[in-house]
C-alpha cells in the first residue's frame, strides 16, 4: 500500500504524516542505520493513532487523529487546525525506527520470565501483575519526548 501523507488540509485517504524518504533521510541525518519502507511507516502510524492526543480532530472525516483543533504543544501554545506538528511527524519517524528495531508497541505481549531452567522444566513469570514484554510508546526515548505536550491529560485521576 503506498502512502498518502496529510499535509493538514485533511487528505482523503491519509495513511502517514511523513514519507519514507523523508523519514529516511531524517534517520540518515542522525547516523542511525535502518532502512526504513512504507510498511514500518504504516505500523507506526497505526501505533499513533492509539495516543488520546490533546484537542479535537479538525474534521470527523479525516482518517487520521490529526490535523486537530483546540490542540497545544508543550509550551501550551495553540497549534493551528491545518498543521501537522514536526514533534508527531518525528515520533512517527522514531517509532518506525524502533519497531524495525524489534521493538513493536503492537507486538503480542507475553507474560515477562523472571527464570528458567531446562531440568525438570521450570518456568517463573513475573512477579507483579501486569508485568509483561510489552513496549509502550512512553517507554521509547525518542517517542515519548516528540510526543510531551501533546497527548491528552487525565489531571491525575482515572476512573473506570
């Protein structure tokens, strides 16, 4: 499937914020080696469209979360409704990265293993509840920096 980037005009059919040459070469800049293509572009994006970001989509026809209207950066300065911020397109950027680098926020988690042992077969799980091999996007570096400021905060309480 071939990208259709969004600009921020809400572009029908829009899969990615950036294109992979454009990401590549963004990677390229920063001597990171990976060779990005169109599907790890796609596994990102559907890896962003998860995030409850700040603001509301610009437009309810638009495929992606983004561009979004009554949204702030980090600095809480309003971001106009047709922009796609630079700080999205890099998360996306960096999640591609990491994902080809086996680390893939939408990969089947696994209870994480504390222990083993061959003999007599031994297997321990994780100690917490909860523990397991899953990747968060907060839990990339890169990722969980682009993206401070700009997804929507609970105000420190969450009810079920």
């Amino acid at each position: 499937m071939a990208l259709i980037i969004e600009t921020g005009a809400g572009v029908s059919g829009a899969n990615s914020y950036i294109s992979t040459a454009d990401a590549q070469a963004y990677l390229d800049s920063r001597n990171k080696a990976t060779v990005l293509t169109d599907g790890l572009m796609l596994s990102a994006m559907d890896a962003l469209s998860g995030v409850r970001w700040d603001g509301f989509k610009a437009a309810a026809a638009n495929p992606l979360p983004w561009p979004r209207s009554h949204a702030f950066d980090c600095e809480r300065v309003l971001i106009a409704s047709d922009v796609i911020p630079d700080q999205i397109k890099e998360a996306q950027i960096w999640l591609a990265f990491y994902i080809d680098s086996g680390s893939d926020p939408a990969a089947v988690s696994t209870p994480a293993i504390t222990s083993e042992s061959v003999d007599v077969l031994s297997v321990s799980y994780a100690v917490k509840v909860g523990d397991t091999t899953a990747v968060s996007l907060l839990s990339l570096p890169n990722v969980a920096s682009k993206l401070k400021g700009l997804m929507q905060s609970s105000g420190g309480i969450d009810r079920a």
